[in-house]
C-alpha cells in the first residue's frame, strides 16, 4: 500500500523541524558557549610565546580591579599606569573570543612606550571574569561601558581611546552607538572587526561546514534569545557605528581569511558622521596586522592618536 501524500508531507515537515532545530542548538553551542579558558588567566601563555616584551609589566605600575556588570557578572580588569605618565589619554583594550586581557599586552606595549596609560579587562566568559555566554558584541558592548566609565574616575582628566581587536574590533564599533548618549569615549581603533553577526556566521557555516544559509540564522536567532536574551541580529557593529560621530580608524589584513576584509570597509563606508581612517594590511591574515608590519603598525595608531589629541585639546 503506498503511503499517502499527507503522511508524506508530515514527515517531510518533522525532518525539516528537527534538522533547523539541530542546526540552531549546535550553531548555539559552538558560538555563544564557545570554551574561552574561563576561569584562567592567560598571562603566562602570552609570556611563553613572545607576543610582548614582558619587560613592561617590571615598568608599570599595576592595579587589578573589578566592576559588576548590568546583568550582575564581575568584569575583570588591570589598569597600567605607564612609566612617565606624559599624555592626558588612556587606552582602554578590548580583547577577541577565546583570549583574555593580556592579549592586548602587545597593542598595549605601543601606548605605554608613549606614556600613555592602559586598561586591560577580561570579556565576559573568558578569563577572571563572570558571564556564561559570548554574545558578540552586544552585551559586550556594555560591558564596555561599565569599564570606561571605571576607567573615567581612576583617570577623570583624560581622554579615552578604546582599541580593539577582531571581537573587541566588534565591541568597539558597537559601543560608538552607546557612546552617542553616554560620550564616553573620544575615540576609537578597531582592528579586524566584523559588521554584522548573522552575516559573519552564515559565512563561517559556509567556509567550515559548506553550509549555506538557508533560514538557519534566523532560527538560531530565536535559540540565542531563549537561552542567552540577545538576537544575533541585536549584535550588529554596523547598524552602530552608521550614527557615530566619533573618530574611527579602522584596521584589517588583506588576507584575512576568517572575517572578511569586506567587513571593515562596508563599517568604514556606512559610518557617515565624524573622522574616519581606514589601513587595509597587505598580506596580514587574521588579528595578524601588528606582527606583519609592527613598525608600520606602530606608526599609523600614533599618528591618528596625535591628530586627534591635538584636535580634542583644541
């Protein structure tokens, strides 16, 4: 006996249910519950394999600190207090997923080389500091917040320069929309950030799993606001940083294989309000652009940080 068109379709409707399902738990899982080290400082990591002169943290002076979260999580910080304390400016340094504060130690170094002051802190889900999921920028984003404005009473005559790097590329960019009401921060540097979360794990799925997107985002969407209170679509730097008026330079590699280069520039083209720069990296791949051309790298931030100094002190 053949079966019948309706038992046909039903089970044609289970299997499609149950595959979207089983997509947007492991597109759940392997994003927002991504294993970061939680609990571990990676400091003696960054030691051992040389991403900056440990000699630094024997010049600074140091100070560990903590702040509570509006969702009521600790946020885990250090702030370095440069050897001659010569510029009215402190950079605050936003890691990328899976590393923690001292990541940004290699930025850093560039800073306190020039007496300015720095703030290291851990995302929320990584290092000594509280939170159970990443969310891509968006609670980030606040998370930053809660960290500048820490950082804006322990140093309440400077100016604030928030630097980042792939997702803190990310938080940064998100964060210039907060910024519009708090003004907060005076500038920015986002390196290899991407403009839109759907867009970047659509593209991830493709590269890793030759999945195409096929309504899978959207349903893991609705997943991430059940189990972890934010749309992947809420987590979207670009829609930010269109009515930012703030200062931007923007950075990425040109062989940048995990987040687009295409990226940076569609954030650079939509921010349409206040100064912006952008220096694309020639053979740079991934977070790669200040171990390709350090010198270069070096050069470019403190140009951009002098022109706007000079400017905000005006």
């Amino acid at each position: 006996m053949k079966p019948s068109f309706k038992k046909i379709n039903l089970t044609i409707i289970v299997f499609v249910v149950a595959l979207y399902t089983i997509v947007s738990f492991f597109t759940y899982t392997q994003t927002c519950l991504i294993s970061t080290h939680q609990g571990e400082s990676m400091l003696q990591s960054e030691k051992e394999n040389g991403s900056f002169d440990t000699l630094w943290l024997d010049k600074v002076s140091r100070e560990d600190f903590e702040v509570t979260s509006e969702q009521g999580y600790t946020l885990s910080g250090t702030y370095l207090e440069a050897p001659e304390d010569s510029v009215k400016l402190t950079a605050v340094m936003v890691h990328g997923v899976t590393h923690d504060r001292w990541r940004m130690m290699r930025y850093a170094q560039i800073y306190l080389k020039h007496g300015i002051d720095v703030v290291l802190y851990d995302h929320r889900k990584h290092g000594l500091s509280g939170g159970e999921q990443v969310s891509f920028s968006y609670f980030e984003s606040q998370d930053l917040e809660k960290i500048v404005q820490w950082t804006k009473k322990r140093k309440p005559e400077d100016f604030i320069l928030a630097h980042g790097e792939s997702l803190g590329g990310a938080t940064v960019t998100s964060h210039s929309g907060i910024n519009e009401s708090t003004h907060s921060v005076d500038f920015y540097i986002a390196d290899c950030p991407f403009s839109d979360t759907k867009e970047l794990l659509a593209f991830r799925a493709y590269e890793d799993f030759n999945v195409p997107d096929l309504g899978f985002m959207n349903t893991s969407s609705v997943v991430t606001k059940m189990l972890a209170d934010f749309y992947l679509g809420d987590a979207s730097p670009i829609q930010s940083v269109k009515n930012s008026k703030v200062p931007f330079l923007f950075i990425h590699g040109k062989a940048d294989k995990y987040i687009p280069m295409q990226m940076t520039k569609d954030l650079f083209e939509a921010k349409k309000f206040g100064e912006k720069y952008i220096w694309l990296v020639p053979e740079a791949t991934h977070a790669k652009s200040i171990t390709k051309a350090p010198v270069m790298y070096e050069i470019t931030v403190m140009n951009y940080v002098n022109t706007i100094l000079s400017q905000l002190a005006k």
